[in-house]
C-alpha cells in the first residue's frame, strides 16, 4: 500500500494507516514515560489524514517515515 500523508500535532508522517503515523509520531512529541503516566492523552493523540501533502512523499520510501521537513 502506498504511502500516504498524516499529520500528528505538529508533525509529518507518511504511513499506510493513520494507527502507524500515531506510533511513529509520540515519540517524537514526548518521552514514551510521559505517554505510559499519561494514558488519555495518548488515546486523545490523533493522526489526522492530509492528502493534499500527499506529494512530499518520497516515492522510494517503502516503509513508513516522519518527514524531515516537519
């Protein structure tokens, strides 16, 4: 499956599903301690889709990635 844009907060991830560009993403956002002490806000993180950066993609990527750019 193609790779496709999402946006978790502040940063891009290119993932096939949305639960992949989430995963990817809270680490970068906070320590995943902060994340084990604070439960609902990782049920509240959201990955939302954004096909109009869907370009940005690197095409030779295959495996999903946080943008370098963001």
């Amino acid at each position: 499956m193609a790779l496709q844009a999402y946006k978790v907060e502040d940063v891009l991830v290119f993932a096939s599903r949305g639960t992949e560009a989430k995963m990817l993403a809270a680490p970068a956002l906070r320590p995943m301690e902060e994340w084990r002490e604070d439960v609902s806000g990782w049920v509240a993180l959201r990955a939302e889709r954004t096909p109009e950066l869907d370009d940005l993609c690197d095409p030779s990527r295959e495996e999903p990635y946080i943008h370098s750019a963001s």
